[in-house]
C-alpha cells in the first residue's frame, strides 16, 4: 500500500540473513532491561492507512492524510488527546484552505504544532484505476487553535519530493534530507540535498567538506581530501537529538563531533535495492564536547561489524542514545518481522576481518529472518516483539525528543508481499516503546563503554591503536622518510 505509487518492478537479490538475538542485550553482552513494544487500545480509530503525517505534542497525537486503500489517500485530520483516549476527526476551519489528500510527505514537532512540507497526492477526478499524481512542494503549519495554514516564502524552499525525512534536530532545528523527485523509481530523481527549517524560513543546509587540515597530507590527491556523503535517497529512516552519548569522538579524517542523527537504509530504484548503509549526521564539537555557534556539521558513515538487511518504507526514532525502528519493507514489498537498535559504541581495536570504527552498532532486540520467518523457539513469538511485518508506519516521540516513550501509528501489515492484489492490510493501530530511566536505563543515562585494549592484529597498518585522550584510536602516517643529505 505505501509502495501504491511505484511501478511493479522486478524482484530484488537479498542480503545475507543475520542470525537471530531473541532476547535484548546489553553492550557487555549481558542480557539488558527486557524491553517491547505494547499495544495501545483507544476508541474511535481512524480507518487503517499507511504513509500518513504523524505529529505529537501537548495537544497529543495528530495524524494526516495517508493512503487508506490502493490508490485513494485522504485529507483528514485526527486528534489522539491523550493515549487509551478517543480519536476525533477534526473539522476543516470555515474559510481557511485544507491542505489537500496526500501521503508519504515530511512531518515533525516545531513550535506549539507541527510543520509539514511536500508528499505527493492524487490529482482529483482522475481514474482510480490508473491515477494522476502531483510531486508537493508546499509548507503547511498546523496547530490545535488554528488547524492548517499554507506557508509562504520570499526566500528559497527545497523542491517538491516524497519519501523523504523531515527531524527535529537538538537545538529545535528542522532537518530535512533526501526524497525522491518522480513516481518512476531511478537514480536520476534521487536527491541527497540537505535543508533547514529555522525561525520560519527555509535555507540550504551548508555541510562541511572538506577534511579538516591536520588530516591531510602532500601525497593526498583532491579527491582524498574530500569527506564522503550518502548517495541519494528516498524511503530511509532517521533518528535525531541523541543524547548521553559519550565524549566527544575524534575521528582523525573528520574532527571532533557528536553524534546528532543516525540514518539507515532507504532505496534508488525500488524493488531493485534495499540500501543497507549506516550514515551519523555530527555536529562539530571541540575536545571537551562544546559545540561552537554557529553550529557545524558534517556526514560520516558508521563501520559496522553487525548490520540490519537493507530496507525501504520505514522510521526510526530516538531514545536518549539509541535509535529504534521495527519492520520495512525489505524483498519485493514483504515487511521484516524485526525490532533492531541503534547504540553508541567506543571500539579501540578492531578484528582483522573488520575496519577501524568506532562510532556506534546495531542489535536486533527482536526478530528471525529479515524476510523468512525464523522459530522464536518454545514460547512462540513474545508479544513484545509488537507488530508483525509492518511497514509504511510513523515512529514519534510522544513528549520530549528522545527523553519519551515512542509511539508507532498506522501502516500495513505486508506479511505475504507480492502486488498487492490483497486489501486491508492498512491498519490503525498504535503501539509504545518504553523510553525512561525505570524502563530502559542504559539507552537513557549510559555513555558507551570504552573496551579495555588489546594489541592490533598484524595485519592492520602500522598506528598507535591505543591512544588518545578517550582511548580513541589516532591513525598516523609513517613518518616521512629523508634521503641522507649529498655530500
């Protein structure tokens, strides 16, 4: 249902499969708090859909538009109150325009409501059975008091796109990253562009790019001397506002840096790949973790040694230091049946078999097979591992960005894949992740540990592999060496 928009292309190679981890874990390796997903109950649920804007706040929990069955989205504005509550279908204000049907657009937490910009709808009066659609490229503003309210600009606004995410960043900032740029899925119309929405005006987002100067060195040709960054992109998930992190990291090609955002995932040409990359936005620090005003930043794909299957059609959030996402569409539109997590990790030395990194890892908390379904083993399937094979969701926070529980809304539930000749499967239910000292300690109040170290393996290039100031390690160049002076 969420991929209604894409052509029916042909069917992807998977990745390997990861073996299965039943049970939470902690970075030690311990078994960690036992956390899941619970279902929420509430009254007067919304019909099921998939791709809708969800938005939370004091006012609770605000859903638009989506896409409620094939190729028919909606225009209609919900409100959740509180959780365990009753949804009202909020009315249109008299005279003030409504932001019309769309789905798969960009929302987040701005102000006392929520911002949303682009999506994609269906041109009105157009057959059901072969729809017209438009690419968006409109700013909406939505608050309790006002509802909905067409925003304009003077300055620059990104062009129209869909599949693409839209965060609140740490310091109230709206980041915004990627998307795609036409209903035919290619490289082409992949974008990889990054916004701000800040004060009430959008602006390029400038990203450092160049490595900083104590990292390069004579021999380095220009190209080395530029840092890397994600292809384009539509259809991944982020995370952002990570806290409790640990110390500043340095990276001896990138600087000292916090981690700001976690990105995963997301796809080019649809049905034909699953990106299966980790990318950490980093805002610029100093060495005692302060960050310099006016903030910096800069991309830095995270080394894994573990790796969930690539996937589109998904979100992640965040809690504290950890970022958390559940099912995405991952072969041919069938949804994983895995809850994976984001944590920050400090390696001083790696394996022979594993590059240098030190930024962070993933663990499946719940799961089987990304695509197969596994045995859970004499239980079953707990119920905490939340819903089955779900996809085309919104993932909140409820309160404060990554200080709260997270919120699952909507989606489908793709247990079969295939073209979707079978219905109903939008669905409106909504589920909690426990985000809190008493029910998920270590992601809320834990730095990451720092491994004692051991000796390099003789294969890695020569370096001091246990040094720095945090038991970061620092790679060094040889040192030059000089031909003896002609007498």
């Amino acid at each position: 249902m969420w991929s209604v928009l894409l052509p029916l292309l042909q069917g992807a190679v998977p990745s390997p499969a990861h073996d299965a981890a039943l049970e939470p874990r902690g970075l030690s390796g311990q078994s960690a708090t036992p956390v899941g997903w619970s279902e929420i109950i509430n009254s007067n649920m919304p019909g099921g859909r998939t791709a809708s804007q969800v938005c939370t706040g004091d006012f609770g929990v605000m859903v638009f538009g989506g896409a409620v069955h094939e190729h028919r989205f909606t225009d209609e504005t919900w409100l959740l109150p509180a959780l365990g509550g009753s949804w009202q279908l909020l009315n249109t204000t008299e005279g003030q325009p409504h932001p019309r049907a769309r789905a798969v657009a960009g929302i987040a937490k701005y102000g006392d409501g929520c911002l949303m910009f682009g999506g994609v709808g269906r041109i009105q009066g157009t057959n059901t059975s072969w729809p017209v659609f438009d690419l968006l490229d409109e700013t909406w503003y939505w608050t309790l008091a006002g509802g909905w309210v067409q925003m304009t600009f003077d300055g620059p606004t990104p062009p129209p796109r869909f599949y693409h995410t839209l965060k609140e960043l740490s310091d109230g900032t709206l980041f915004l990253f990627g998307g795609r740029t036409h209903l035919y899925g290619a490289a082409a119309y992949c974008l990889s562009d990054t916004w701000t929405f800040s004060n009430g005006t959008w602006a390029p987002m400038e990203l450092l790019t160049e490595i900083p100067d104590a990292a390069r060195n004579p021999m380095m040709p220009d190209a080395a001397m530029m840092r890397n960054g994600p292809v384009g992109r539509w259809g991944q998930a982020m995370a952002c506002g990570l806290t409790n992190t640990g110390p500043a990291m340095r990276n001896a090609l990138t600087g000292y840096g916090k981690v700001e955002c976690v990105m995963f995932g997301g796809s080019v040409v649809a049905d034909d790949d699953f990106l299966a990359d980790t990318w950490l936005l980093r805002v610029v620090t100093d060495e005692n973790g302060t960050i310099p005003l006016p903030r910096s930043y800069f991309w830095e794909q995270q080394n894994s040694a573990v790796q969930p299957h690539g996937r589109w059609s998904f979100a992640m959030a965040t809690c504290g230091s950890r970022a958390i996402f559940i099912g995405g569409s991952t072969d041919f539109r069938v949804s994983a049946d895995e809850t994976w997590v984001w944590e920050p990790v400090t390696r001083v030395v790696e394996d022979p078999m594993h590059p240098p990194g030190h930024l962070g890892e993933w663990r499946r908390l719940y799961g089987t097979d990304a695509i197969a379904d596994g045995a859970y083993g004499p239980g079953g399937r707990p119920t905490r591992a939340g819903p089955l094979r779900i996809a085309g969701y919104g993932l909140v926070n409820i309160g404060a960005l990554g200080a709260s529980d997270i919120v699952l809304f909507g989606g489908a539930k793709n247990q079969s894949g295939g073209h979707f000749l079978h219905k109903g499967w939008e669905t409106s239910e909504m589920w909690r992740w426990p985000c809190s000292v008493q029910q998920w300690p270590e992601a809320i109040v834990a730095s990451p540990p720092t491994p004692p170290s051991s000796p390099p393996p003789p294969n890695l290039p020569p370096g001091e592999y246990a040094g720095g100031p945090h038991g970061i390690p620092e790679w060094y160049e040889p040192e030059e060496e000089v031909p003896p002076a002609v007498p």
